[in-house]
C-alpha cells in the first residue's frame, strides 16, 4: 500500500495537463515501486510469438504501455485485465495483419513498432513499420534493428509511409555483432531468434535487467537462450512457443527518481519493491553524495546523512551508471556544496532538461563537446553531452514545460 508523500502540495490545473507544485519542504513517506516500463513493454510484444494466451503482472499505467497494447489489439491480439490490479492477460490466438495506417495512428511518436517486426514476421511472414518518433534524447538510429532483421533472412522494402519486411523464405539462426551494446537491438534480436531456425549467436549484447528479465519470459515460453561471458547470448530457435505467467521487475529508474528525491529535498522516502542487486551502482554514487540508505527484505530507505558532496559521475551501458538517472541524480545535485560533473556518453542532447532547471535557480554549465576524450557511443563533436553542476543554489518556483 502506497502512504502519500507528506508537505508537498500538488494540483492539477483545469487542463489536466498542468500540475502546480508548492514546494521547498521534505518529502517524506512511503511509495511502492512499480513494474519497469522497458521490461512490460517488450514483454507485450513477446505474446505474439505464443500459441496461448500470456498474463504479465505489475504492469505500470503508462502511455508507453497503453500504445502497446493499442499495437496488439490492432492485431488481433484479446486484451483484458487479469485477476489481480496491474495483470493483463494477452490472447494471440487471432493475430492477424493491421493496414499502415492504423499502425501509425496507434504508435503515435513511439518507436516500439520496430520491436513488432520478429514476432509478426514468425506470426504473418510481414510486418510494417511507421516512421518513428520516440524520446527526444537523440537521433537513436533503427539501423541495428534492420542489420539485425535482414541477417536473419528479412527483405526490408522502404516506403514513403515507413518500412514494409516480408520473410518469403522464413527467418533463420544468425551470428550478429552489435557495434553497440544497445539494449532495443538486444531485445530486437532476443524476439526474432526465439522462433528462427537453427542457432543464433549475438555478441556485444546489452546485459541489463531488464534484458534478463525478458530472457526469463522468453524461457518461461519454451525458448532456449543462454548467456556465455562477455556479452555473448546463444538462442537456440523453437518452432512454437507457448503463453507465460510473469511478474515483472521493479522499475530502477522509478526508485532511483525517488531515492533522488529524498536527497534534494531532505527527507526521507520509502521505496517498496526496490531491490538492492539492480542498482548496486546507483546506490554507490548515492553514498557518495551524502546519502544514506537501509536496504530491507521488502523495499530500501533512502535520505540525506548531512551536507551533500559533489561528485563527477559518466553513465554508460550496464553495469555502468545508467543513463536514465542521471536527470534525477542532477537536480540533486545543484544542493551540492562543490562542482560536480556529470558526462553524459550513452545518448545525445540529453542534457537539455537542465534549462529548465537554469530557469529555478540552478548553476549549470552545459559543455557541448565533453571533458574528456575516449572511446563513446556519441561522437560527433556539437553535441551536449556533459554538464557541471556548482551548488548549493536555492531553487525557486517556474513555469516550465515537460516535453514527454
């Protein structure tokens, strides 16, 4: 049961798209984290490749979860909710195709289509993808996906209205190599070669665990997967599938925005279901801020132990410090007394939160070309891609807007 978070006031304005916060008091309570949004998503997407129905439970409300079922309900696919809050159960057992335009009128700026096209190939022999949005975080190229799809045997057909593939020979085992450990390609590829022919090696997988979590539905359904050392994952191929029972993993970034949020404003926050093993790293740089934090059988206590310190932080693919908490982690830095640095190296311009921080008061300075060389999934040379924080700097109200 979730105890309301005390002295911070919240009201949505008549739009319902507005909140008007009256802050600068400590937060302090107990929430219950829910089930992750990377891992309910594709494990959605994953009720196509079964033969029965699948049920997945703790799956958070969000838009991102309501597009997918959207996606799957478009194609044929029953959605109901399940026995206990947060369960939906999933019938595949009249997926069929959907016209271009449903498709596109349903993923709205998503990009979790691209995930579709394995499972709809194995399902339909076709799949087709709309131009794709998506966070605002970077260019995210789909080329791995595709390079990944066409090894397996995919025709890839580019149309003005997105992407046609077609699998007139069936989808076969392949050896892939991605150039990055990224973590849609490795689901992209966990998907499709569950049901392919034959082996299929993939090397320089994400490792994240949400990627695990995934691998652990997928064997739930009959699949083959192992992990060998150093980012290997072999997937040997299954003719049918059968539906899955699964509750999901806790969400990491929900309790690190949490645990955040206890160090900015001094308080205290109980975060219920986080886990301590899934954020082993989070909780070092935690530590090292100034914060304090007791990991317990059913959740972990996160506040402030005096003044926060800075500290120089650089995300990076797991185990590494995650990108997705960097945001939180900065707003508590600017209460810091120092410099801290924190570098960005997984997306581009995913920095551009911290003008709105700016505008309440922060001390940010955005450097658009790093601060140090070495090798990095970003690149080029104009991007914003690491930010010193100098604090402590009061923060005061703002109108700002929140893009996604």
């Amino acid at each position: 049961m979730t105890t309301p978070l005390h002295e911070t006031t919240l009201a949505s304005k008549p739009s319902g798209d507005v909140l008007a916060i009256r802050g600068g008091r400590p937060l302090h309570g107990r929430v219950d984290v829910k089930g992750a949004k990377n891992l309910a998503t594709k494990a959605m997407v994953a009720t196509l490749l079964g033969e029965t129905a699948s049920t997945l439970r703790d799956v958070p409300d969000l838009s991102d979860v309501a597009v997918v079922r959207s996606l799957l309900e478009v194609h044929g696919v029953r959605v109901t909710e399940g026995d206990e809050p947060g369960a939906l159960v999933f019938d595949p057992s009249d997926v069929e195709s959907a016209h271009f335009e449903e498709i596109d009128a349903h993923a709205g700026a998503s990009r979790i289509p691209i995930l579709f096209c394995g499972p709809l190939l194995h399902r339909l022999g076709q799949a087709f993808i709309p131009d794709l949005g998506g966070c605002r975080i970077g260019d995210r190229p789909i080329d791995f996906h595709l390079d990944a799809l066409r090894k397996f045997g995919a025709v890839v057909e580019k149309l003005p209205s997105g992407i046609r593939l077609s699998a007139p020979n069936g989808l076969k085992g392949a050896s892939i190599h991605l150039p990055y450990p990224s973590v849609g390609a490795t689901e992209q590829v966990l998907l499709t070669a569950v049901r392919a022919q034959g082996q299929t090696e993939l090397r320089n997988a994400a490792i994240e665990p949400e990627i695990m979590d995934l691998i652990a539905v997928l064997q739930k359904m009959g699949a083959i997967i192992s992990y060998e050392p150093n980012r290997v994952i072999l997937i040997e191929g299954v003719e049918t599938l059968r539906g899955y029972d699964h509750r999901s993993i806790f969400d990491r970034n929900e309790a690190a925005s949490w645990a955040c949020a206890a160090l900015a404003t001094d308080g205290e926050i109980f975060v219920g279901g986080a886990k301590q093993q899934e954020m082993l790293t989070f909780l070092n740089v935690f530590r090292k801020a100034g914060g304090w934090f007791d990991v317990r059988e059913d959740g972990i206590l996160f506040r402030r132990d005096g003044e926060l310190k800075p500290v120089i932080v650089e995300t990076d693919v797991h185990p590494g410090f995650m990108t997705d908490w960097q945001q939180p982690l900065v707003v508590a830095l600017t209460q810091a007394r120092g410099r801290s640095v924190v570098h960005e190296t997984v997306y581009e311009n995913r920095m551009g939160f911290t003008a709105a921080l700016v505008k309440m008061g922060a001390d940010i300075v955005v450097h658009p070309h790093g601060l140090q060389d070495g090798p990095r999934r970003v690149a080029r040379r104009d991007l914003e891609q690491a930010a010193v924080i100098t604090g402590p700097t009061p923060l005061h109200g703002a109108d700002i807007v929140v893009p996604d």
